[in-house]
C-alpha cells in the first residue's frame, strides 16, 4: 500500500517538481546551519584564544616583576634610599 502511494507520488510531473524543490530547500536550510555552527564554534576559539593571551599577559607581567624584585633586605633598603622603589 505505501509502495503504491509514492509510487503515485512520483509518477505525478508536479510532486517530482515539488519533492525537487524541497530536496533542493532541504539542502540549503542544512547548509546554512552548518555555516551557523561554524561560526559559533569559530566565536569559542577566538574567545578562548583571547583569554589565554590575557593570562599569558599578566603571567609576563609577574615574571619581569619578580625578576626586578630585591634579592636581599640589604637591596631592599638601598632602593628605599634611593628612592627607586
């Protein structure tokens, strides 16, 4: 019985016409959500490439500031004669 409704189906010049058209909006409607997943998966990675330069920042930044750092209390107390601290 289904076997005889698409075979009717497809005998018909107008359902080809239109199961065409809807394959062809099918098509289109999943190529465009593939875009949008792109592009939101292409959002994260920027987001999480931009959060991991931040961190590497101010990792840099405590880096040169403990490289400046007095070694010693003796050092320490020259700079806070000098002023330099």
């Amino acid at each position: 019985m289904i076997a005889t409704l698409l075979g009717g189906i497809a005998a018909s010049p107008w359902m080809r016409a239109a199961l065409r058209y809807g394959a062809i909006a099918l098509t289109i409607n999943l190529f465009l959500l593939l875009l949008r997943r792109a592009g939101e998966r292409t959002g994260r990675l920027i987001e999480r490439l931009e959060t991991t330069e931040k961190a590497n920042e101010i990792q840099r930044r405590m880096l040169e500031a403990a490289a400046r750092r007095p070694r010693d209390r003796g050092e320490l107390v020259d700079r806070l004669r000098d002023g330099g601290f």
